[in-house]
C-alpha cells in the first residue's frame, strides 16, 4: 500500500526542497555571473575620484566581477598630458599679459617714437599671425592662449595711441571708436580663423560700447541714449538668431538682453514723467521700436525666447500706448489708460504671431491687468477691515459718512479710479464666463496642447501644427480644406491632441501602448505626455474661474465705489447688506447642481458673502439700530439661503451663519437692557436652547450637528461673561447641564451629552457650594459619588461580568480618598468614626458580593483610618514599655514566621487566588 503523509507533513516537505532548490539557484547564479566577469576584457581607466571598488561594490564595466579588498585604493593616475598642456598655457599666457602691461605703463616713456611704434607692430602683429601657423599645425590650445594675449595687446595699443598720439581727444569718444575699429578688427580676425572659440565673443563684447559711449560723448538727451541702446540690443538679437559659433551667440543673447532692459527702462521712465501727451509720444516711439524687435526676434526664437519676447513686446507697447493719454489725465486716473492698453492686447488672438509669442504678449496682458487689481486691494482691505476700529467704542454714534467709519488716515483720493479698474476687469470675466464657447473657439490654436518635440514655430509654418511635426493638429486651423470648427477648451476635437483617437498623442487605449505610457506607443510615463496634459485645467475649470473672479471684483467695485463717493453711513449700511442678500443668491442659485463649471461660483460666492456679512455686521456697531437691523437681516438671509439651499456643506454654513447672527442678537438684548456681562449670561443660553430644540427636530440631518455645535460655542460665551459672579456661573453652569440633558435624550447625542451633562451638573454645584464658602469635601465630592454608583450599579446588573473596578472604583475613590486626607489632619473624631463606619460597611459588602473594588479600597481605607486614630496610644505605650522589648518581639516574630514560612506563602498564594477569583 502507499503511503501518504498528512497534508501538514507533505507541505514541510515541499517547502524545505523549494528552499533546497532555491540556495542551489542562487549559488549558480553567483558563479555565472564571477565567469562571465573574468571572461570580459577589462574596463577603460574611470575618472580619478570616487572609488566603487575600494567599498567592495563591482568594478564599472564588471557587473558581478570580484571586490577588491576592504581598504583597496588604486594608484592614482597620472594627469593626462591635456591637462598639463592647457595648465602650462594659461600660466604662459598669464606671464606674457603681465609683462606686456608693464612694458606698456613702466617701459614706455624710455623709448622714442621709433621705437614705440616698431615694439607695438612686432608683438601685436606677432600675437595675432602666431595662431594661424599653430592651428595649421594642430596646436589649438597653444593658439586659443596667443589669441588671449593677442585681444590684450589690442586693447593696450588702444590705450598707448591714446595716451602718445592723442591725448587731447575726449576719452569716451576716443573709447566708442576704439571699441568700434576692434570690434570690427575682431570680427574679421575670428571669421578669418574660425577654429578660433574666443575672437568672436570677445568682438560682440566689444561691440556693446560704440553706440552708448558715443551718445554719451556727444552729450546727448536720455531719448538718444535710449535709441543707442536699443539699437545695440538689435544688434544682439541679429547675432544671437544668425551668428557664427555658440559662444558668440550667447554673448550676444546676454549682452542684448541688458541693453534692451536698460533701454526699455529709459523709455518708460520719460514716458512716466512727460508732462503732456506730445512729451510721451518720443518715448512711445521708443518703447514701439523696443516692442516690433522683440517681435521680430520671437518670430524665429525658439520656445522659451519666444513666449519671453512676446511678454517683453507686449508690455512695452503698453508702456508706449497707454503713456500717451496718461500723461493727458489726472495721475490718479492714468491706470485706466495702461489698463485700455493692456486688454487690447488680447486681439492677438487674431492675429498671425507664431503660437508661443502670441502666448507671450496675453501673459504680458495678464501681468497688466493683475497689476491694476493689485493697486486697488488696499482700498478694498480697508473698506473690509476698516470697522475693527468700532468694536472699541459700540454704539457710539453714526458717523456722518462711509469713510468716518474706517481708516482715516488712507489717501482715499489716490483710489479715484480703483473701483472702475475692478469694475472692468469684473465686466470682461462676465462676459467670458457667458461666452466662453465663443471665446473657446477664437482661443483653440493657441490653447491646444502642444506634444513633445513640436517645432513651436509660427503659423503656417511646414510642418506645424500637424502629427508629423510633432504639433497640435487642431480642427478649424491651418486652412485645410474641410476642417471644421474646433471644440471647446477641455474637449479635444477629433485628430486634437490628447483626443482619444487612433495615433492620436496621449490616447493609449485603442493602440497597443501600455497603461503606464504617456504618449505614443513606447514613451514612459515619465516624459509627459497624457498624463502632462491631464494636469492641465479643463475648460470647464476656467469657465467656473472667470465666473468666481467676476463675482468677487464686481462685489469689491461696488463696496470700494462707496468708500470713495463718500457715501452717508445710512446708505453704506444698506448696500453692504444688500451686497451679501445678492451673493446668497447667487450661491444658493448655483448649489446642488453637479457641474463642474459652476461649483466654482456658488463656493466663491458663499465666501465673499461671508466675508461682506463680517464687514457689515462690523460697520453696524456705531449705532445701536443699525446693530439690530443689520444682525436681523443678515440672520435672517442666512436661514432663508439655508433652507433653499440643497442638502451639503453650503447648507450647513448658512446655517451655522444664522445661528451666530441670532446670538449676536441675544448679546445685543443684554446690552439694551443695561445689564452686567454675568446678568446677560443666562439671556445668551436662549439661542443655544433653540438649537437643542432644533437638533431634536433634524435629528440626524447634516445640518443638525453643526448648528448644535454653533449654539454650545454661543453656551461657552455665556459661561466666559459669568465667570466673575459665582452664583451666576453656577446658575449658567446649572442651565447648560440641563440643555446637555435635553441633547442626550437622543440616542445619537447620548454618548457625549450624558457625560457632559453630569460634569455640567457637578460643576454647578461646586461653584454654588464655593460660593457659599462650604469647606467640606463631601459636599463636594458625594454629588459626584452617589451618580457614580448608581451608574455602575445599573451597568453590573446589565453585564454582571463587568469588573467592580470599573463600576465602582471611581465613585468610591471619589470620596473615600479625599475624605481620608482630611480625617488625617482633623482634630475632631466625628469625621474619623463616620470614615471608619463607612470603609467598614463598604469592606463588609465587598466581602459578601465578592466585588474586589469594595474588598480593597473599604479595608485599605479603614486600614489606614484605624491606624490614625490608634497611633497616639501606640505611642504612648511603646513609651512606657522597656526598650529591649521592641527588638525582641520583633526576634520573636521573625522566628514564628520563618519556622512557618511555607504555611504562610500558601496563605499568601490561597488569599491571591481568592482576590483574583473576585470581580
């Protein structure tokens, strides 16, 4: 017969051969992967530096190949003889500069003419025909450093004609045309010799002074300094997109961008300080010039110049457009004049500029407009913040106008205009959110996504904007015949990037790309693709974005209108309430209705509705009426925007807001009564009555939790103003554990209601009974007790397995322990016998119930009462005694225990046993 073992037998089994055959694995592994090593031809020398194989790790090129010992350092190579050779040029170079230097400033005065002019022709013309027979004979490092010392010699045969031929000559314009013959002389030196790297740039260098010094020489205004500047910039930009060489190219890009930015500054400095349109105009023409270049540039830059160059075009033209009737209007008012200039720049869209300068000038209309706004927040943050100052004084009186009421010390003439900067920029959001399909359309070739690798060029270029180019294949664009109309922003049209169509980039489903590429088939995740796009914002975002910006300016145009028109403080009131019965509208108008473009609306809406009820409840307090009617409107717009409201978060913060309006009321009644802070208290609880009322009502509403929350911090208000008065903190105390008592009587309330109720009541009574200057703990500590017990009565009759440590423990040490720490210093012996008497009734029960709680703290404590009240005559009695009877009745008893030691551990473990046993 066939054995078969048990299931568990066979599976050890199975498991120790697995592990046998997975050792066996990996050691042939290991001996492959040390033969395949040894059997490869050694690794070309690394780099000096870091090791790997001196820390045990594999030598590069070795994978698996034995470690070198711990400690191991290789020799060091010696320097490759490159290295050395461009060492000992650059020192030779450095040697030859220096002593042409001092030749130059020490030597010179020694010699005449002659021989001024036949040193100064055989070095430089040495220096500059030595590279050329270098190069021809492969010493190019020999030639770079000849070169260096060349460029030095030119610049001192500049300063020596100077100083001997002509030393009368202005030196700034002796220096313009030096710069300018050597710019020349360098340029024709480094196309001659185009091996050369250092010539070039060291000629567009040179080429950045000719202009400016010369302006400067002739003492030209700051508008010719400018054009020079601007037309040496020009110059750059025509090196950097056509030049010979890349360090050329990048000398030229830097050196242009400061020439430009300095004469971009020249321009907008005179246009900003002209007095009069007509003053504008010359630097206007400069800021155009500065705008067209940068234009012209960005037309054949690459990505990120291009986008730059449009920003920079785009800002200058405003600079030049709005400088003009700027200079014709008040200065408080000339922001309106940029902020024209700057929304006409969104017309680009209209026009033919390639993609990414196109891009670049609606950033620069963006940068615009986000400054204008930025001028006018100061003036909205004190038309909302400037009513702090009134809860100093509440009810002082109304102010006469809408600017007494806030910051005086605000120039609120320089703020004439903000409220029509925020009043436009509201009215173009609008109209974008209304039209935004519209607007989607005009904007798709500029807002379609860009695939990796697109050429970026300009519109209509071969190849962009199609799938074999790597662009952005939009319907409706480029003038193919049969295109059509491209969708809107977030909805990729068909053949669109990102559209889910065959070969389409960034649609893997349907191709056989893996879930985890990102673009084409074959492309990780991590170089972008789908997943880039994806983090773009939808349409629907943007759409929602201009609807909440439109909201929020509208609303500050209106409240900073008012702030500067100065209105009556009637009138300011009013409005800011109306204001935030308007924005619940339209927050309650657009809740609960799922789409992802209007969530944005109602959520912003909600927060300017909420901050505009702070400001207006704010401004309020100056007069007592305008308190009441302000706080009893807001309150009551709240609750109607919280009961039409569909069920969510919305709902729950009007209702919240209600709450807290109907307690501001409540506060306000105590203070028209004339009452003290402690007598208004136990008005303050009506509010958190109501909503106990109103919990019981919802139930298990989303709206019922936080309005009880709302009405206990209004509890916690009144509480803090009846701290000083005892008796009224105890009454407030007292009515707060009566409206917890009511919450817990509903069963989703119970678990924190019941334990707060009785801490209530508790508190309540210890104020009361320390108001009353009762010093007996028992007051004090039986209220607790007797609950306590009672409690954990009920809960051993529900589970009698229950520990009595749990159910009684706490109510007995409640008063046991106090109780004793007082019988220990009383003089008296009521309190010590009514102590004993009850640790004794207590012990007894426990004995009887077998209830270990009762067992150890009664006998404990009687224990220890006991010995309290036996000490004295302890003492006396051991005084009176012999004093060799203590030690030896304590010989006596450790004789009586060690001769019954065993008898007395067993008792011990019998008496363990027997406690443990207990509950």
């Amino acid at each position: 017969m066939e054995h078969v073992p048990p299931p568990a037998e066979e599976l050890a089994r199975l498991d120790r051969e697995l592990a046998e055959l997975d050792a066996r694995r990996a050691q042939l592994l290991t001996r492959r992967a040390w033969l395949l090593a040894a059997l490869r031809p050694p690794a070309p020398t690394a780099a000096p530096g870091w090791n790997p194989s001196a820390w045990g790790a594999p030598a590069a090129g070795r994978p698996g190949a034995p470690a070198q010992p711990w400690g191991y350092v290789p020799p060091k190579q010696p320097s490759a003889p490159r290295s050395a050779q461009n060492v000992l040029l650059t020192l030779g170079g450095l040697l030859l500069t220096v002593a042409a230097v001092a030749f130059t400033l020490v030597s010179w005065g020694s010699m005449g003419i002659g021989g001024r002019s036949a040193v100064l022709a055989a070095v430089t013309v040495g220096a500059l025909a030595a590279p050329a027979v270098l190069l021809r004979r492969g010493l190019t490092a020999t030639a770079e450093a000849l070169a260096a010392l060349a460029l030095v010699l030119t610049l001192l045969d500049a300063y020596a004609v100077h100083a001997v031929a002509t030393p009368d000559t202005d030196g700034l314009g002796f220096t313009a045309v030096a710069a300018a013959v050597l710019a020349a002389l360098w340029t024709a030196y480094g196309l001659a010799l185009g091996r050369l790297r250092l010539p070039l740039p060291a000629a567009v260098v040179l080429a950045q002074w000719p202009l400016l010094f010369g302006a400067w020489a002739a003492g030209a205004p700051a508008l010719v300094v400018g054009w020079a500047l601007l037309a040496t910039a020009v110059l750059d930009g025509a090196i950097a997109l056509w030049g010979k060489g890349t360090g050329a190219r990048v000398t030229a890009c830097v050196g242009g961008s400061v020439m430009a930015f300095s004469a971009l500054m020249v321009g907008l400095t005179l246009s900003v300080t002209a007095s009069g349109p007509l003053g504008a105009l010359a630097p206007g023409a400069l800021l155009l010039t500065a705008a067209a270049a940068a234009l012209a540039g960005a037309w054949r830059a690459s990505r990120g110049f291009a986008r730059a160059g449009g920003v920079v075009a785009g800002l200058a033209v405003v600079a030049a457009v709005g400088g003009v009737p700027a200079a014709a209007v008040p200065e408080d008012w000339g922001v309106l004049a940029y902020l024209s200039a700057g929304l006409a720049l969104t017309a680009v869209v209209r026009t033919r500029l390639p993609r990414n300068a196109a891009i670049g000038v609606l950033v620069a209309s963006a940068a615009v407009v986000a400054g204008a706004l930025a001028g006018a927040l100061p003036g909205l943050a004190a038309v909302l913040l400037g009513p702090v100052t009134l809860l100093s004084d509440v009810w002082a009186g109304s102010p006469g106008g809408f600017r007494s009421a806030l910051d005086p010390t605000l120039p609120w003439t320089g703020l004439a205009a903000a409220p029509v900067v925020l009043a436009v920029s509201a009215g173009l959001l609008g109209a974008a959110y209304r039209w935004w399909p519209s607007l989607a359309r005009i904007a798709a070739p500029l807002t379609a996504r860009e695939e990796p690798g697109s050429g970026g060029g300009p519109a209509g270029a071969p190849g962009a904007g199609t799938p074999e180019a790597g662009g952005a294949a939009v319907p409706g664009v480029g003038g193919e015949p049969g295109a059509g109309t491209a969708g809107t922003v977030g909805t990729p049209a068909p053949g669109a990037s990102g559209a889910a169509a065959p070969g389409a980039s960034g649609a893997p489903h349907g191709t056989d790309a893996p879930w985890y590429a990102g673009g084409r088939a074959g492309t990780p995740w991590y170089a972008g693709g789908a997943s880039t796009a994806r983090r773009r914002p939808s349409g629907a975002a943007l759409r929602g974005a201009a609807g909440a910006g439109a909201a929020v300016l509208g609303w500050g145009a209106l409240l900073l209108a008012g702030a500067v028109l100065d209105v009556p403080y009637a009138v300011a009131v009013a409005g800011e309430t109306a204001l935030v019965a308007g924005l619940l509208a339209l927050a309650v108008r657009g809740t609960g209705s799922g789409r992802e473009d209007s969530a944005a609306v109602p959520v912003t809406a909600l927060v300017a509705a909420s901050a505009g009820a702070v400001s207006a409840g704010l401004l309020s307090l100056a007069s007592e009426g305008a308190s009441y009617a302000v706080f009893g409107a807001l309150a009551a717009l709240f609750a109607g925007a919280a009961v039409r409201a569909g069920a969510g978060v919305e709902r729950a913060v009007f209702a919240v807001a209600a709450t807290v309006g109907c307690t501001v009321l409540t506060g306000f009644a105590g203070r028209s009564l004339e009452l003290a802070p402690h007598e208004a208290a136990p008005l303050m609880l009506l509010v958190p009555a109501l909503t106990v009322l109103f919990g019981a009502r919802l139930r298990r509403n989303p709206v019922a939790l936080p309005v009880e929350l709302t009405g206990a911090l209004g509890a916690l208000v009144a509480v803090g103003l009846a701290v000083p008065d005892a008796p009224f903190l105890a009454l407030v105390l007292a009515l707060c554990g009566v409206l917890a008592s009511g919450a817990a009587a509903r069963p989703e309330r119970r678990p924190v209601a019941a334990y707060l109720a009785a801490a209530l009541f508790v508190l309540a009574t210890w104020v009361r009974l320390a108001a009353s200057e009762v010093s007996f703990p028992e007051t004090y500590t039986l209220p607790v007790t007797v609950p306590a017990l009672v409690v954990g009565f009920l809960r051993r009759r529900k589970d009698p397995e229950a520990s009595s440590w749990t159910a009684y423990g706490p109510g007995l040490a409640a008063t046991l322990l106090p109780s004793l720490a007082v019988a220990w210093t009383d003089p008296d012996w009521q309190r010590p016998l009514l102590l004993g008497v009850s640790a004794l009734v207590i012990t007894l029960l426990g004995a009887r119930y077998r209830l270990q709680a009762l067992l150890l703290l009664g006998g404990a404590v009687l224990a220890l009462d006991g010995l309290h009240e036996l000490a004295p005559y302890v003492v006396q009695v051991a005084g009176a005694l012999p004093r060799w009877l203590p030690p030896a009745l304590a010989g006596l008893l450790l004789l009586v225990v060690g001769a019954t030691y065993e008898q007395r551990l067993r008792d011990a473990r019998r008496l363990k046993d027997a406690l443990g046993r207990m509950r």
